[in-house]
C-alpha cells in the first residue's frame, strides 16, 4: 500500500470544500486519454458526493509518450498565476487533441487572461519548477503511470471508472467518521 510522499498543502490546487474529510488526489497528464476519462468520472463524482470530498491535481506529465504534456502543464500553472487554474485545467481536458503552444496561449485568451503575463509566466523557472516538483512528488509516492490516485493520502489501486472509485470515496468516508 504506497501513500503519499508529500501531504496536501495550501500550494496544492483544491476544488471543493477544502475541509472535506476525503480527499482526492490525482497526478494526471493533460494529454494522457486515461487522464481525459478519469476528469470526466471526478467531475462527475464530485457532482455526486458535493462537500464530502476535495480534489486536488498534481502534474505528472509523461513526456516521452506525450510531447505535448509538458506545456500543457505549464499553461495551467501560469493561469493559476492569475486564478484560472481549474478553468484551463478543465479547457485542456476537453481539448487534449489541441495542445500545441499556439492553442494554450488561446485558451488563455478565451479565459480573458492578461496573455502577456500569461505568456510570461508560461516561461518562467518558477513555473517550471513547479510542475517538475509535482512530479518529482508523484515519483517519491510510488507513480509511475497516469492517472494516479491517492485517496486519504493512501494510493487507490483500483479502477478510476466512476463506480469503483465512487466505492473507494465512500469506504473512506465512513472510516473518516468512524
């Protein structure tokens, strides 16, 4: 049973109630297909099951099977720079098959963001630094492959299909308030 290296923290991107008491890791990668299915099923899952439980997204992106990762990553990073990350994270999930640099800055545009700050921050070391930290975080905790989750800081080694995650979300539950 592998758990987390590195706790969730305030410089991790949260959606939800950020006092849930399940919590739902995920290093992902912008242009892994599994990646773009496991984003609908939290989607949905998080629909379902409201304040119970927080996501939280790590970059782990792939870069020798998807050249374009990378970038995305960073684009999602320089638009949290301006309190956009969730809005591109959820643009590059719906657009995997459109990455290319010229698309990302047109995401930012579409986001209504200051493009060239955005742009700015895209190249910035900082940013970088960033996204090679979540993965390096995501190695040190046993990920090897995307997506990845860890639920409750515990890896779940099961499917990321909306039922057997949605089972494994609720196991934890009732074990927070047992």
């Amino acid at each position: 049973m592998s758990k987390l290296f590195i706790p969730v923290g305030s410089k991790d991107h949260i959606r939800g109630n950020h006092h849930a008491p399940v919590t739902l890791l995920e290093y992902g990668d912008y242009e892994c297909p599994y990646c773009g299915q496991a984003h609908n099923v939290v989607m949905a899952l998080q629909a379902q099951l409201g304040d119970t439980v927080r996501f939280v997204f790590r970059n782990f992106p792939l870069t020798q099977i998807h050249p374009h990762a990378f970038n995305a990553a960073l684009a999602a990073e320089a638009a949290a720079q301006q309190g956009k990350f969730w809005q591109m994270h959820d643009l590059l999930f719906e657009n995997q098959d459109r990455l290319e640099d010229d698309h990302l800055v047109g995401y930012a545009s579409l986001l209504r963001l200051d493009i060239d700050r955005f742009i700015e921050d895209f190249e910035m070391a900082e940013i970088e630094k960033r996204v090679r930290d979540d993965f390096l975080s995501g190695v040190k905790s046993g990920v090897n492959g995307t997506p990845t989750f860890f639920i409750n800081g515990v890896r779940h080694d099961g499917s990321f299909q909306l039922p057997g995650l949605l089972a494994a979300v609720e196991r934890a539950t009732r074990q927070v308030y047992l």
